[in-house]
C-alpha cells in the first residue's frame, strides 16, 4: 500500500489563504481547509443570526404579555396572525443556525489522486468520508452560496453517477429548474455533495477547482 505521509515541500506557497496543499508519497494531492477560515462570512451571517433571534424573542414576549391577556374576539384575530409570524421567524431562525454552526464548525481535508477524490469532512467530533471514483463523476464545478457585504464565497460541488437508480428516483419527476448532469446523478443513486464550502473569492474557487481537475485528471 502507498504511504500517505505528505513529502517535502508539504506546503504550495501559491494557495489561496487558509488552504493548505501537500503532495503525497502516492502521487496524490490533500487539500486541507480548515473551520477557522473566512471570519467575514461567519461574523456577518451570526449577526443577521442575532437580529432574527432577537426579533424571535421579542414577538415570544409580546405574545406572552400583550396577545394572550386580549378579550375574546379581538384575541382570537390577533393571535393567529402573531403566531403565524412567530412560526416563521423560528423557521429562518433554525436555519440560521443550522447554516453558522456549518460556517464555524466545518473543516474538510479532500484527497485528490486519479482513481478518486477522497472528502473527509469534520463538524467538531462528528466526521464523514465519502471516496468517490473520479470515473463516476459527470460535473464538478463553483457554486456561488453566499455573499456577505461585497465579498462572494463560493462552494466546491462534485457530480457523480451511482450503480442503479434509487428507490426515490423511480417515485419522483425531477424539477424542471435542475440541470441535466443534477438529473442524472440523482437518477442513477449518485452523489451531489460539496468538497469545499466557503471559498472567499472566484479566484480562490477557481484557484482550487483547477488543482482538483488537474490532479484528478478530471475535464467536466
């Protein structure tokens, strides 16, 4: 078996901040991202997740002090109304906090030879690794997920075709707003997942996105 102990030089001097690349013993390449990356991003998005808690709970204690003490009628008007917006804000609250918990929690180490990329993705203790055969894949790409202020950043996404088509995929017609390589990873039991998140910058994205290629010998 090849030795994965990187090789000297382990470090490109020409990666974009806060990735680190090392070539391996094997011929492969690791690109390691750690979850202290990008503090704009996540500064920006746990404010916005501040304010939304903050309206949460003043609406909470004016449902609890103003709506539930009105008489009759009156308070079965209102409180349908105030609930309703009650049960909104907790949803995009829930889904901030889903989406900064990956902001500050995530690190990924991807693992580039030309039989596989190799995505090795922590959220604290918790760990997930996905091999995927670089002749299985049908896209991989930019995406475009958030921008904070002027800066956009920007996530790795890889498409691959899977054995047979899953059970959901036989019940279900594909929206007409996904792509034709998302169709078709999704019809075969594929995969569409993210690499990388949070690349501050196109240049950075693409920057890595052509590292993967290369070493993967990969041209979609």
């Amino acid at each position: 078996m090849a030795s994965t102990i990187p090789i000297d030089p382990p470090h490109d001097q020409t990666a974009p901040s806060g990735i680190t690349v090392r070539e391996r013993a094997d011929g492969g390449t690791e690109f390691i991202l750690p979850a202290w990356r990008n503090f704009g991003e996540k500064i920006t998005f746990s404010l916005g997740w501040l304010v939304m808690g903050g309206c949460l709970a003043v609406s909470l204690f004016i449902n609890d002090q103003v709506v539930e003490h009105l008489p009759g009628f009156l308070h079965f008007l209102v409180a349908g109304a105030t609930h309703g917006y009650i049960y909104v804000l907790g949803a995009i609250e829930l889904l901030l906090t889903l989406f900064c918990l990956n902001l500050w929690l995530r690190s990924s180490r991807i693992i580039a030879t030309p039989e596989a990329l190799k995505i090795i993705t922590h959220w604290a203790f918790i760990k997930r690794t996905v091999t995927i055969p670089t002749a299985k894949i049908i896209e991989l790409k930019a995406v475009n997920n958030a921008t904070a202020d002027t800066t956009r950043y920007y996530d790795i996404v890889v498409l691959s075709t899977g054995e047979k088509k899953s059970w959901l995929a036989q019940h279900t017609a594909p929206a007409v707003w996904y792509t034709e390589n998302e169709v078709k990873a999704f019809n075969t039991g594929g995969k569409n997942m993210t690499l990388a998140a949070g690349l501050e910058g196109e240049a950075a994205a693409q920057w890595l996105l052509g590292k993967l290629r290369a070493t993967s010998k990969i041209n979609v």
